[in-house]
C-alpha cells in the first residue's frame, strides 16, 4: 500500500533497463523480455498516474539501440507499433496525455503516422503527462537546441550575450516542463546514458538491481520513499 503521507515528485524520469537479461535468466529470446517489459509499461504508467505524478518521462528507446542485432531492433519496431496501435485507446480513461520525445524521422512512415495520431487522439487530455522517448538522445538534443539558438542569433537579432540557462532549456523536448525531480534506472546500472542529461543537473537518482519487467508498485514506492529521504539543497547549504 502506498504511503500517502510521502512527497509524491512532481516529474519522474525512468531509464528502463533490464528486459534482456530477464529474458537471458529465463532462457527466452530477448524480443521477449521486450514484449514483458512493454506490458509492465503499461501497469506502471497507470499506476505512477494514480499516485498523483504529473509528468512522466519513460526512456524506451535511444539513438544508440540501433547498434543492437537487427533481429532485435526489428522486433523493437514490431512492438512499438502495435503499442501505438493499442495506444490509440490506450490510456483514454486514465486522462492521460501522451506526448513522444525524440527524433522520429529515423522511423517508417506508418510508425511517424501512428506517433502523430496516438499524440493528437491524447492532446486534450488533463491527467499525467506521459513523454516516450523514443530515439531520444539527450546530446542530440542539446545539439539542436543549440542550433536553433544560433538561427535566432543570425536571423533574428538574438543578442548572444542575453542567452540563458531558460533559453537552452525552452528549446529543449521538454521546454516548458519542470525538471525531473526523480530519475529511476531498473537493472543495477548507475549511469543515464545520454538520458535527460541537461534536464537532471539537481535530478535525484534511484538505482535497484530489479530488472524493468519485474519493476512493480511496491517496487516504485521504495524509490519515493528513498527520495523523501534525501536533503536535495540544489547547491546551497
């Protein structure tokens, strides 16, 4: 049961991790551990949503993925389609908004189309905002909005020595948004692999050896209670 009388944090961010090695200790081919992982996905959103997060970045798929074997990476693709498929409703009675982070142009025209879709069927919803990073990398997307900066700067004016740390962060995936307050990483890692790198400058992170298929509630409380726990000062005393 949760503990109502914890700090709920206001955006929490989740490196998802592990889906392969549950498949490896189970003797299962990884697209499987995948497949679990993306129902554990659904379970978890509901759940973080209910208790009373307002927005949730989950890491689903990063620009160095397409590294791996091609059977997997297609298995990848496979079920992030049928994902967007069921998330058309998906999500619907929970109010919850959907929002994909990250560059979708690598990805096949039915998979962009079903992406704009699932975000137009979500937009006017008032619950937790859910962000899929999918071809996300937080390098790339620090890249661009540099990028867009030095535009305003050569076509219109901008006076490089007014940029501010506002500026970078509004040209960001996530402008506009609160910086993580919590960041969790399933599957024993201590690193954010190019996740949110600009947004977790004061980020608390939670690390747990549970592999993201067997991330479950209980499992999501301990990381709340962990970050009640912590003094977070931001640079000061």
């Amino acid at each position: 049961m949760p503990d109502n009388s914890l700090i709920v944090p206001t955006h929490v961010g989740i490196i998802m991790d592990g889906n392969g090695r549950w498949a490896k200790k189970r003797g299962l081919p990884r697209s499987v551990g995948h497949t679990y992982g993306a129902q554990n996905f659904r379970k978890i959103t509901r759940y973080i949503s209910k208790r009373g997060v307002k927005v949730l970045t989950l890491y689903a798929f990063s620009t160095e993925n397409w590294k791996r074997p091609k059977e997997e990476v297609s298995a990848l693709m496979k079920l992030f389609h049928q994902y967007l498929v069921d998330s058309l409703t998906d999500f619907r009675e929970d109010d919850i908004k959907v929002v994909f982070i990250g560059d979708r142009t690598a990805f096949g025209p039915e998979l962009v189309k079903l992406i704009d879709e699932t975000e137009e069927v979500a937009k006017d919803r008032k619950g937790m905002l859910l962000n899929i990073a999918m071809n996300y990398g937080s390098r790339a997307e620090i890249v661009e909005a540099v990028k867009e900066l030095c535009h305003e700067v050569r076509d219109e004016g901008l006076d490089p020595d007014k940029i501010t740390e506002k500026d970078i962060s509004d040209r960001l995936s996530t402008g506009g948004l609160p910086d993580p307050d919590l960041i969790i990483r399933t599957g024993g890692e201590f690193r954010l692999s190019n996740f949110l790198l600009y947004q977790s400058a004061y980020s608390e992170f939670y690390s747990t050896e549970t592999l993201w298929p067997d991330f479950h509630e209980e499992d999501f409380e301990k990381a709340v209670s962990v970050f009640n726990h912590r003094n977070r000062r931001f640079g000061g005393v």
